[in-house]
C-alpha cells in the first residue's frame, strides 16, 4: 500500500495568490517558481526572496506586506511538512508561529511612536529570534 503525499501547502499557496494578483497581475509569473518550490526547498527559499523583492518593489508593506511574507513562509514550510510526512502536530506548531508574526506586527506598530527607530528594530529583531527558537524547540 502506497501512501500519498499530503498537499496542505496548496491552501496557503492559493490564498497567496489571490493576495498578490491585487497588487498586480504580473506575479503571476511566480507561480511556476512556487510550484517548483513545493518539491525544493532551495527553489522554495528563491520563491520567498522572490516575493519579499516585489513587495519593496511595488513599495507594498504594513498589514497586507506581512500577510503576503506570511503566507509565502507558510507555503514554504508546510511544503517541506509534507514531504517528510509531518504528523498534523507540526503543521499546528507551524501556524501558531506564523499567526504570533500577526500581534508581534501590532506591538511594534504601537511602540514605535514611544521608542527611537533602532530599538524598535532591535525588540522585533530580538521577538523574531525568540519565535524561531519557539519553533525549533516545538518540532524538535
């Protein structure tokens, strides 16, 4: 009996998409390097570069930037997921870390008019490296 390989990162992928294809309809020239990413991780890491270059190329940032990185990370992530046949506790663990990059987002965004520039950067720098080990630490 063959086992199939799950395609979780599809959902993701889709909305992903649909995200980018409001800011202009060109990125639709990623999805053959999307797709080619769902079975490399390296073409995947390509893809996610790929994204966050548009996104400072079309100036597009705040709220919709971050959805649009997040979604792109999860599609990555969740790609590798299935192909090493994951149980469904990690694609839990990987969630709950992309939906922390949500308030972390609004928290920043709050303190930055009380705080200098640098430390702003410096406290999400640091939130990052804190999420990260969070994630390491949970799939380990």
């Amino acid at each position: 009996m063959r086992i199939k390989r799950r395609l979780y990162s599809l959902a993701p992928l889709v909305l992903l998409f649909l995200l980018l294809a409001l800011i202009d309809r060109r990125t639709l020239l990623l999805l053959p390097l999307a797709l080619m990413g769902l079975q490399w991780y390296f073409i995947g890491s390509l893809f996610f570069i790929s994204v966050g270059a548009f996104l400072i190329y079309t100036r597009t940032g705040g709220f919709y930037g971050l959805a649009v990185m997040a979604l792109a990370l999860l599609v990555i992530e969740m790609a590798h997921l299935d192909r090493e046949r994951a149980p469904l506790e990690h694609y839990a663990v990987l969630l709950a870390a992309i939906a922390l990059a949500f308030p972390t987002y609004l928290l920043m965004f709050s303190l930055s008019p009380l705080l200098p520039r640098l430390e702003v950067t410096a406290l999400a720098a640091f939130l990052l490296v804190v999420l990260y080990v969070f994630v390491r630490l949970a799939t380990d």
